[in-house]
C-alpha cells in the first residue's frame, strides 16, 4: 500500500469522526471526546482562512479580546450560516447548534490547545 493512500484512508476517518455527531445533539451529550474534535475542528479547519494561532489571516483573528465587542447570538449565527459573499461558508449541514453554542464559548474565553 503506497503511503498516501494510508493518509487517504486517515484522512477521510477523520472526517466522518469530526462530521459523523447528530445534528440534533443536546450540548449535554458534548463528550470529552467530541469537544477534542470541536476544538480541533476550530483549530485546523477555522484556522486555515483564521490563522492556525486563531489571530486572523483570509479571515479575522478569532481571539476573545477581538471577540469581546460581538454577541454569542452574532457569532452562533456567522457560525450557522456564514457571510454571503465572502469566504466565510455556513456550517450548519456539519454542525449541530449545540455544538456551535460551546464552539462560540470556547472562542469568547480562548480557544485551548488540542491535545
């Protein structure tokens, strides 16, 4: 088996663990586990128009002193449904509400380091 079909296969395991949670999840039902994959998620898949340290890049920093100024409410629905006509695409298919709910509190105290 040549390598990147390997990288292929770990590749596309991943994604069906970070977009394989219900849509209709309850923020209870956030395990450790699945909080890990959100805040991956934020880290790498955000992180590539935000800049993988979250402080801005195609897109606007994401850390809480530049957040502090934009409603949980505003940030929950840029999440859900994006900015039409800018990069900025909607995640509500790949995202359950609750999971954006703890996604924007993450954001507004500081994102962790995925570990």
């Amino acid at each position: 088996m040549r390598k990147w079909e390997t990288s292929a296969g770990a590749t596309l395991a991943l994604i069906f663990a970070l977009f394989a949670h219900p849509v209709g999840a309850q923020e209870s039902s956030l395990t450790p586990a699945r909080q890990k994959e959100l805040i991956y998620l934020l880290r790498q898949d955000c992180g590539s128009c935000h800049g993988l340290t979250l402080e801005g890049g195609l897109g606007p920093t994401l850390l809480p002193k530049d957040l502090a100024d934009k409603s949980e409410e505003w940030l929950r629905e840029v999440i859900l449904n994006g900015i039409p006509e800018t990069a900025m695409p909607p995640w509500r298919s790949l995202l359950a509400e609750p999971e954006v709910d703890w996604l924007v509190k993450m954001m507004k105290r500081g994102v962790p380091d995925a570990k």
